[in-house]
C-alpha cells in the first residue's frame, strides 16, 4: 500500500495486525528488554547490530507499518547524530586521514557503535507506538504494576499535549491575521513571547482541572485504566523478539571472550 493510503490516528497506524493484536504489557516487557539487549552489545559488534535490524525489519513488516513513515519520525534522532559525527573529531587514539580531516578510529567506532544502538531504541519504540494506542499503553503500564501516579501524570500528558498544540496552532493564527512581518529573527521572538503566554495559560488550565477534579470527588488516585488480558501464546509471541535478541547477545560475548 502506498505511503499515501496509510492511515494514522495520532502516532498509531490503523492496521489489522498480528503485532496490533497483542496486548500492550507484554509488547511493553518486550520493548524493554530488547533495548537492554541492544545497550548490553559490546562497542563494535556490527553482525549483532546488524541481526538486531534485521529483526525489527521483521517486525515491522508483520506489523505493515511502512518503512517510509518509520524514516519520517526517525528525525527525533537527530541529536544523537549531531553527536556521533562530532565524536571522531574530539577522541583520541589512532587517527584515520581522510583528505584534509583527521578522524580517531576509537572515536569511529564508538560513533558507529551509537547511532547503530540509538536507530535501534528509536525504530523499536517507533514500532510500539504504531501499534499500541495511548490508551492501551496506559492500561498495559498499569497492569505491569507502575505507580499509579505516574501513569496518572502520563495520562495527563497524552490528553493535553493535543490541547497544547491546539493553542499554538491558534496563537499562530492570530499572528498572521494581525499582519505579521518580519524575518526570522522577528518570528523567533514572537515564538519565544507567545511561550511565555501558553505556559501561563496551561498554568492556569491546570488549576481549574485540578479543582474540577476535587470537586468531582477526586481522592488523589486515577482509576485504573481498563486493558486486555494477555494469553500464554500472546505473551510467547510478544517474548520472541526479545528472546532472538539475547540469543544474539550471547552469540556475541561468547565470541567475544
């Protein structure tokens, strides 16, 4: 299906998977440890990295989630690269020439060894949240026992995020009614006032929340979100990413030793 037949709500893209199916604390216990397994591969272990892709390739195949929207919210990595291209630069060690610019090898691989672990965290997270709606999430946070208050406050911020933007959207808005000029300098500023002024409302929105809460009868605890049971098999399924994953780690620490 072309890129463009691809329907999404918010991060989630509305597809009929196996993936989609399953139920969010195990694909949660999942993310988790597949992560640990990628950040526990020692520096320079490219076949494990590159057993690691292959295996979110996979995933995200079962799950149909395109690879071109994968690539489109992969640029909150950006700052890792930045990062990484700045590494061989500034290590020491053995030096690489390469025309006029002098690179560290150590700095090579570690940076090598960094973009590969963050693209891996950043797709694996990516495909969850393709996956799992912001409802579920909550309910499978719940389920695997994390504090009620934290999964009250991420509630919270899932709802008014969009609330938030809205805001901006319309101050936007504004601004362009009232004619306004200016080049970028002018822009940034008006930007920088106008969060000044969405923070004081958002401020203030809190409060009236938070009293129309008391006043409903809140008592300091959110209810606990409803969410689906997982079944042995759909725990098995959820476990086989992770589990290939740690596999491949002990493939490569025993080589390595």
């Amino acid at each position: 299906m072309p890129a463009a037949e691809v329907r999404t709500e918010g991060l989630l893209v509305l597809r009929d998977s196996p993936v989609h199916r399953l139920p969010p604390h195990p694909k949660l216990l999942a993310l988790v440890a597949f992560v640990l397994a990628v950040v526990a591969t020692p520096r320079g272990a490219w076949p494990a990295f590159a057993a690691y892709g292959a295996l979110l390739a996979a995933a995200l195949a079962v799950a149909r989630v395109p690879a071109r929207l994968v690539a489109r919210r992969a640029v909150v990595e950006v700052p890792f690269v930045v990062f990484a291209l700045l590494l061989p630069l500034v290590a020491a060690g053995p030096s690489l020439t390469l025309g006029p610019l002098t690179f560290s090898r150590p700095g090579l691989e570690a940076a090598g060894t960094l973009l590969a672990k963050a693209t891996l965290g950043v797709v694996a997270a990516i495909l969850l949240a393709a996956t799992t709606p912001p409802r579920d999430l909550l309910a499978g946070l719940d389920r695997l026992r994390l504090p009620r208050a934290l999964v009250a406050i991420a509630s919270f911020m899932i709802r008014y995020v969009a609330v938030v933007a809205a805001d901006l959207h319309r101050m936007r808005l504004a601004r362009q009614s009232r004619g306004e000029r200016g080049g970028a300098p002018a822009r940034l500023a008006a930007v920088a006032g106008g969060a000044g002024t969405l923070f004081a409302r958002s401020y203030e929105r809190g409060e009236r929340v938070h009293h129309a809460m008391l006043a409903r009868g809140y008592t300091g605890r959110m209810p606990a979100p409803d969410g689906p049971t997982a079944s042995l098999a759909q725990w098995t399924t959820a476990a086989l990413l992770p589990a290939v994953a740690v596999a491949v780690l002990a493939a490569t620490w025993a080589v390595g030793s």
